[in-house]
C-alpha cells in the first residue's frame, strides 16, 4: 500500500542518519523503525501481561496479605 510520509527536517535528519547506519534506503529504514517498535511494545505488553498473571496466581496469598497490611 502506498503511503506519503511527511516529516519535519529533524525527524527527516533522523530517518537519513538511520539509513546510513542501517546501509539502506530511508523507505527501508522506517519500514525497520516501524517493525523494531512494534516489537518493543509487544514484547512490553507481554511482560505486563505475564507480571499480572504471576501476581493474581502465584503470589495471591502474598497480595491479598499485603492489601490488609
């Protein structure tokens, strides 16, 4: 699908900078930040998701004592 992107010149800096790094074009190069990101939040949703898991089933009985505390 095509897309326009329209990006300050800093933001367009930045996008240049991560395709010299990356040796690649800047289409490619925020393809990759796009990617890299969504990965960063699903990783993070996961770790929260699994931490609420382990705290309403493994340590239950310490929550629940904690909470008269």
């Amino acid at each position: 699908m095509a897309m326009t992107l329209r990006l300050d010149s800093e933001h367009d800096a930045m996008v240049e900078a991560l395709a010299k790094e990356m040796k690649c074009s800047k289409h490619q190069a925020v393809v990759n930040a796009i990617a890299l990101a969504h990965e960063k939040v699903t990783v993070h949703e996961k770790a929260l998701s699994r931490a609420r898991e382990i705290l309403t089933t493994r340590d239950k009985a310490l929550m629940e004592r904690l909470a008269d505390a």
